[in-house]
C-alpha cells in the first residue's frame, strides 16, 4: 500500500510511489533518472530532484559516468556532501555486488562476472588506470591492486613493479586490466607492448599472463580473445 503523502514534504507521495516500484519490480522497474532522483532524495528530502537527476545524467553522459565521477566533479556541479555522498555510497555498493561474485571462484571460470565487475569498476573512468589481478596456482584471486594512474607508455618501469608485486604475494598467475578513458577498449600499440613484455617476464619466474582487458565505457576487449595473447 503506497503511502500518503505528508503535509511537509509535497514530494513525499512520488518518492513512496517509486519506492513501491522498486520493491515489486526490483531495479529494471525503474528508470535511470528515477534511480538517481531517489538517491538525491535521500540527502535532499523536501525538494523535487526530478529535473536536478535528469540534467545530472545529461550532463555527465549516463549513470555510469555520473555514479563513477570523483568528488572533485560533482562538487563543480554545484552539489552537497550530503548528495555526493548518496551517489558514491550507491556507487561503491554496486561495486562490492559484482565483487562478491568473484571472490573464491576461479577467475578464468567466472569470466561473464569478471567483466561485469571490471566494467562498472574502471569502464567510465576519466582517468587511465592499470589495475592488476593476482591469481594462485587455482586460478582463485588473491590480490586486486590498482598499481598506477595514467599512462602505459613507461612499460619497463611497469613491468619491474608488477613483476616485483607478484613474488611478494607469492602469484602465479595474473590478469592485467587497463581502462581507456576515450570509451574505446581497442588496444594500442602500448597496451601490446606492456602484455608482450609483461609475458616475457614473467616467463623468467614461472609467473603466467592470462590475459589484457581494456575496457571502456563502450565495451571491453580481451587481448587473449583477439589472438594477441
């Protein structure tokens, strides 16, 4: 039963109403502004946010790069602690969800739920990032570490530390994962370059590469996939 609205609070009848939608028909029973214009209603409680989620998802291209913005971002858009903290709290949440669906699995098994997580963890980024995963002679994770920011252009200096990285943590196994802030996840010539030095490596301390996902707000791309590896 959809509650009344309150006499404080005008908007509050629309707000139990998507609320009730949500509850019956999980997440696709609501539309990306709506999802938003919750989340802004929760640190914003007595003002329609309608208008403010529609132009924010505008403005920012999408949920997804709307949700993955810095702080730094949403600050020049004019809005609260209280709201931007509503969105990373959303934001971080979803992350977490589709970690948990690889946490104790052999990756190279769960390679849909990877994706998934690797998509909504760097895909809307606007910086470049680097991120490495550390596996066991099981294939199971047992190290996610973003290592740097920005390009891979430096590919000898990258290799030493991954390679430095994976016999502290005593891996045998890797996955490299980079993002390209453009959208498009196809790899350059330095992306191919770091994989095929990074292998090389590797090979030296019985460490193997499994693979190098790019991804992008476009889509993902495995190197392995593309006959790279």
């Amino acid at each position: 039963m959809t509650a009344d609205p309150s006499p404080a609070n005008p908007n509050s009848g629309h707000r139990a109403r998507l609320r009730q939608r949500l509850f019956e028909g999980g997440d696709s029973a609501l539309l990306d502004h709506e999802l938003v214009e919750y989340l802004l209603a929760l640190a914003i409680p007595r003002r329609d946010t309608k208008a403010q989620a529609k132009a924010l998802i505008a403005r920012f291209g999408g949920i997804g790069p709307l949700l993955g913005a810095d702080a730094d971002a949403l600050r020049r858009e004019g809005l609260s602690d209280g709201v931007i903290g509503a969105l990373k709290i959303a934001e971080a949440s979803a992350r977490r969800l589709l970690e948990t669906r690889i946490e104790g699995r052999p990756l190279l098994s769960s390679w849909d739920a990877l994706g998934d997580y690797l998509q909504a963890t760097m895909g809307h980024s606007a910086v470049e990032e680097v991120r490495i995963l550390f596996l066991n002679a099981k294939n199971l994770l047992i190290a996610n570490e973003a290592l740097w920011r920005g390009s891979v252009d430096e590919a000898a200096v990258h290799v030493r530390e991954v390679i430095a990285r994976a016999i502290q943590l005593g891996a045998t196994a890797l996955i490299i994962v980079h993002n390209h802030p453009s959208g498009d996840p196809s790899p350059s010539q330095q992306d191919i370059r770091l994989t095929r030095d990074l292998i090389e490596a590797g090979r030296h301390i019985k460490v193997t590469v499994h693979d190098h996902v790019i991804v992008g707000s476009q889509g993902r791309t495995s190197m392995k996939a593309m006959g790279l590896i």
